[in-house]
C-alpha cells in the first residue's frame, strides 16, 4: 500500500525530488506511507477519521480512482497537516490536471516546510502556471538567496520549464523580473537568453549574453550561445570571431571545439573544421562525436575513402550507429553502389535520419529499375511516416510519370486527392498528368480549382494559360492567364516561352520570337527549343530552326518534344 501516483512529466526530476517515474500507472512513493500513527494521538475520533482517509485513498489510488484518491488525501491533509499527506496530494492533482488544487496542497506544503526547496519550486512553478508572474517571481528569489543553491541548472531547468508551459510574455516578464532582482547574477542573465531565444526574441537574447558575459567573461557556454545568434542575425563573421576567442580563453575545451567545428562547416569552411576536429581526436581518439564530424568533412572534401574509415568505426556505437549507416549509404551511392546504399540504408530503422534513409533506399531501387519494388517501399513509407504521405504520392506519381504510366498516376494521384481533398500540389500534378492522357477538362479543372484558393499562384496560371493556347482556340483568355504569371514573375523561362507561343498561335510572328528568343537565352530546355524553331521556320529562318533543332537532337535524342516536332518538318532533320 505504498505506491503512488503520476506525478505531472514536467515537474518530475525538477520540482518535486523523491518522486521517479517507473510507468504510465504508478510511480515510487514520495515516502513510504506506513506511518498511520499521525493525529492518532490517544485514539482520538480526529485521528481515526484520518487513518481511514488515508487508507482510502491508497485502495482508490491503486485501483486507478484518482479523483477519489485525491479528495481522500485532502480530507486527511485539512486534519492533520501533514506534509507527506500534502505531497501525496499535490502530486495526485498535478496528474489530474487540477492546478488550483495543486497550488493549494503545495502552498500548504511549503507554509508547513518553508525551508522545502522542493516544495517552493513547485509552488512558483504553480503560480507561474496560473498567470501570478509576481509571487512565482517572489518564491524564485527566496529560493536563488538560499546557500548552496546550484544556481546553474537550476535556471537552465528553469527555462525548459518556462518555454513549455507559460506564454512568451509571462516567461520573459518572469525572467526580467528576476534578472531585476540579481543584476549581477550571471547565470539569470544566460537563462534569461536562453527564453529569449526560444521565443524567437533574437535581439533581446544577445543583449542578455553580453551582460551574463560581462560578469563572467570567460564563460564558454555564454559565448557559444552569443555566436549562435550573432549567426542567426546575419553577421557570420563576427559570430566566429567570438568563437575563436571562447577558444582561446579555453583550448583544453573540447565540446567547444565540436561546436567551432560545426559552425565552420555549416559557413563552408571545411578545411577550418578539420583542423578544430583533428585537435579533438588528438587529445580524445575516441571521441564519437569528433570522429562523425571528421567523417562527414572528408566527405565534403572528396575524400570517400577515408570518410568510410572512420565511419566504419561507429557501426557499433549505440549512439552513432544509425548515422553511420546512413552515410555510408550516402558514400555507396555516389559511387552509384545503388544495392551496396540501400542495404546501409536498410539499417536505418529508428532515430531522426530513418525517414530519409527509406527515402534513400527506394531511390537506389529506382536506379537499379526496381520500379515495382520501389513503388511497394513508397506505399510502406507512407504507412509508416503519415505526415509524409503528400510527399511520396507526389514521388510515386513523378516516378510513374518517367515510366510514362500516366493511367497509373492519375488514378494515384485522384486517390491521394480523396485522402487530401483539395491539396494544391495534388492538383497541379493531377493537372500535368491529364495533359499526357489528353483529358484537357481534368486538367483545366484542377488548375481553375488552385486559382480559386490561390489566385495569384504563378505556375498554375501560367500551366492554364500554356493548356488553352496549346489546345484550343480560346487565345485572348490564354493570353491573359500568361501574361498575369509574367506580371508575378518577369523572367521565368517557362512563361516568357507560354507568352511566345500563344502570340505565334494568334500570328504575331515577332511578338513570338521576342520572346522565345529570351527564354531560350535563359533556359536551353528541348520544349522552348522546339516551339523557337518551330516559329523560327515558319518566319522563314529554316536555317536558324534546323541548328536549334539539330543541336537539341544530339543532346536529347529521346526527347518527346523533339520526337513530335520531326513528322511536322522532316526536310529540317535530313
């Protein structure tokens, strides 16, 4: 009869030590409750009725009656007042929610222990939750007063608590309060930016390390956070200025270095990151991390080789394992080792890189013409990861396009439709797909339904407009639609190319070639190519469409376009 119920995730291990979560039903006793000897006193009624209280809500706790549990608790708690009765309780109405109950019970707690720094912890927290920023601030103040106090992760759990369950405004209202309170206090000053940063408040975040580091101007973990935001604001530069000096203020600092290494590689500096990692693996060979960092530059670097080495070394690391066959994968296939990649990528299976390693291993399929074995992984995919299903139906639906199985995408896509209905890029791919099939009323639909979201949606004007002057005689319209998506995008070589060819439709000749002209000189594409000459030969340029023609044939010899355009003018092509 001594187990206890859920304590609330966030305040476990933070607020209330003592308390471990073991399951998702009970968690170790706060204490073991065998002392039911409280109020008893000489067999006073006061005292029996708390006994019976208190084993009430034991029997109700263990057979998952926690609403019963907790008014039983708070029954014994009102007679008796004491404190693991107190903590039973708060920890009870945490679990069901009932913050009110809870910083009532944690309140009583603390009024009853006021030297309980867990209870005051929990009682800020409380207050914090329920929007009273100037008490919770008064509990944190008395608790950052007390000796011996570990001032550092205690703002640093702080802030995690702060970023997840209050708002931005009551968080950062909080933490000034408090940094008005200990101006001198460095590490407010860094939680402080920590919050500010989370919230997206960059400029506030870096006035806060400049004054945590005014007062500790050696402190690594400030700077690194200072370069981090000088980097997000733009100024690159300045940011690895001060990382080259946390460094020398601490050489032996070997998480800084990994840090410095990844900053130089994120800037393209991978000749700078190899020299930080090598300084790494100098004083720790076996440093996982480094020796992953050195892996992935000497695959920036060209240098496969002895990226596979080192990789080669963490295939059995618990922590870095996944990653290692990740890019080893990556390593096969770029030596289009398209079987050797996706059996790394196989190996993938769980961690923030398996996503991308399926993804990876279907594409080798797809290298190796396993298109059928491809298509079957894509469906698993979608089953496994749901939140990437848009994504791979619109890979399934490329794939089979390529294959010119245009019936098959089709009927994909339109079921991808049933499940996402009105999706845009659905319908824009549904769209292209029905322009292969000849099924121009599919095809002017699904694009008149994505104006109708979004009309100013350039591709789709510019692929209705391209649509109605390719195959049909409404031109004017077309022509409308065309020249919309130019006013959005001015030199896009695919609209310059639409405007071109519905001019030719409606026979202004020059008109046309302007246009075709600019679009081929930005875009050598075989469809531009092929409308250019077409007008260029009915201008009377024969020799200029044959060179642009001919010149195409040799680069895409299995293009559609250039194959359509041949029957048309078969003297260009003798």
């Amino acid at each position: 009869m001594t187990k206890c119920l859920i304590c609330l995730a966030t305040v476990v291990g933070f607020l209330v030590s003592g308390c471990a979560v073991k399951n998702s039903s009970n968690i170790e006793a706060v204490a073991p409750y065998d002392d039911v000897r409280i109020a008893k006193g000489n067999g006073s009624p006061q005292g029996e009725d708390a006994i019976y209280y208190i084993l009430a809500a034991e029997l109700a706790g263990q057979r998952g009656q926690y609403d019963a549990a907790l008014d039983n608790y708070l029954k014994a708690s009102a007679l008796t007042g004491d404190v693991k009765i107190l903590q039973r309780a708060t920890q009870i109405a945490l679990y069901l929610k009932k913050s009110d109950q809870a910083l009532a019970t944690s309140s009583a707690w603390l009024q009853r222990q006021p030297d309980s720094i867990d209870a005051r912890r929990l009682t800020a927290f409380l207050l914090l939750k329920s929007g009273r920023i100037d008490e919770a601030a008064d509990q944190f103040i008395v608790i950052l007063g007390v000796p011996g106090v570990d001032i550092e992760p205690t703002m640093i759990d702080l802030v995690k608590l702060l970023s997840t369950e209050v708002s931005k405004e009551d968080g950062l209202k909080f933490m000034r309060r408090l940094g008005e309170r200990f101006p001198n206090m460095a590490e407010i000053h860094l939680a402080f930016a920590l919050l500010a940063t989370d919230k997206g408040e960059y400029r506030s975040a870096l006035d806060e390390t400049e004054k945590a580091l005014a007062r500790r101007p050696n402190w690594s973990r400030a700077h690194l956070l200072q370069a981090q935001l000088m980097s997000r604001m733009g100024d690159s530069q300045k940011a690895k200025e001060v990382m080259r000096k946390a460094i020398q203020s601490e050489p032996g600092n070997t998480r800084l270095r990994l840090v410095y290494s990844q900053f130089l590689a994120k800037a393209g500096d991978i000749q700078g990151a190899t020299k930080e990692l090598e300084k790494v693996l100098a004083k720790e060979p076996s440093n996982e991390d480094a020796i992953l960092g050195m892996a992935m530059s000497q695959m920036d670097l060209g240098q496969e080789a002895k990226a596979r080495q080192l990789l080669e070394r963490l295939v059995n690391s618990p922590s870095h394992s996944m990653q290692s066959y990740f890019y080893l994968g990556l390593i096969e296939a770029k030596k289009r080792n398209f079987q050797a990649a996706a059996q790394w990528f196989d190996k993938v299976n769980e961690g923030p890189l398996a996503f991308d390693a399926q993804v990876n291993a279907l594409t080798a399929l797809i290298f190796q013409g396993q298109t059928a074995e491809a298509r079957q992984r894509l469906g698993e995919i979608r089953k496994k990861f749901p939140q990437q299903a848009l994504r791979m139906y619109l890979l399934e639906a490329e794939l089979l396009s390529k294959n010119k199985q245009f019936t098959e995408a089709f009927d994909l896509l339109s079921q991808a439709l049933q499940e996402i209905p009105g999706q845009t890029e659905l319908l824009y791919a549904r769209a292209l797909v029905a322009e292969n099939l000849n099924r121009s009323e599919i095809l002017e639909a699904d694009l008149r339904a994505i104006l109708a979201k979004q009309p100013d949606d350039a591709n789709a004007l510019n692929a209705l407009g391209f649509a109605l002057a390719d195959q049909s005689e409404r031109l004017e319209e077309a022509k409308r639609y065309i020249a919309r998506s130019l006013q959005l995008k001015p030199n896009e070589p695919a609209f310059l190319d639409s405007y071109g060819w519905v001019s030719y439709r409606m026979g202004d000749k020059a008109m046309a070639l302007e246009y075709l002209r600019r679009a081929y000189d930005l875009l050598k594409d075989p469809e531009i190519g092929t409308h250019l000459g077409e007008v260029l030969w009915e201008s009377g340029k024969q020799n200029d469409a044959k060179a642009i023609w001919n010149e195409l044939l040799r680069k895409y010899p299995d293009n559609d376009d250039i194959k359509k355009v041949m029957p048309r003018y078969p003297e260009a092509f003798k």
